[in-house]
C-alpha cells in the first residue's frame, strides 16, 4: 500500500550517507517498480532503470530550511511530489 511504499522510500533516502539520491524507477527487464539509491550524481539511468521519482539529498538540497535535519526535508518533500507526472511517467513505460 502507499503508506509502506512512503516509508520504505523515506527510510532508503534519509539512510543514505553524504551526497546522492532516493529514486523510484522502472526495472524494464523485469517490468516492475523498485526503489533505489545512488551516491552524489549517479543516475539510474547507468544501471539501465528509468526514473520515475526523484529526490535530491544532497545538503544543497534542504540545508537553507532544515539545516541538518533531512529526515524533515523528506517528510515535506512527499507534499510537493507531482503524481500526475508520475503516474503518466509509468503508463507510458507500462502501457
């Protein structure tokens, strides 16, 4: 359900150390969802996984409002998400 999904994705990003980003992405070979993070700029991509979801955690991302505090960065950060975007993101790639 989307409770967990928040929560699994939430914990995988505020876990992560130094720089880098918390995807959901589209696993073509196996045409499934998964959730993933890379370190500092790595993208998805280079593991051929499509994003769909993003989040930026690294410190220039939240540092100006939440100091060091990134696991408010991410709880605010689900209130901006564009599902809309997201779930044409994966109708397209699913379809």
């Amino acid at each position: 359900n989307f409770e967990n999904f928040k929560q699994i994705f939430s914990n995988k990003a505020i876990a992560i150390q130094g720089s880098g980003w918390c995807w959901m992405v589209f696993n073509s070979t196996y045409n499934k969802i998964e959730i993933i993070s890379t370190e500092n700029q790595t993208s998805p991509w280079t593991s051929q996984k499509i994003p769909l979801l993003g989040l930026d955690v690294w410190e220039h991302a939240y540092y100006l409002k939440h100091q060091n505090r990134r696991p408010d960065y991410v709880k605010d950060w689900w209130n901006v998400v564009n599902w809309d975007y997201v779930e044409n993101r994966f109708s397209e790639l699913s379809g």
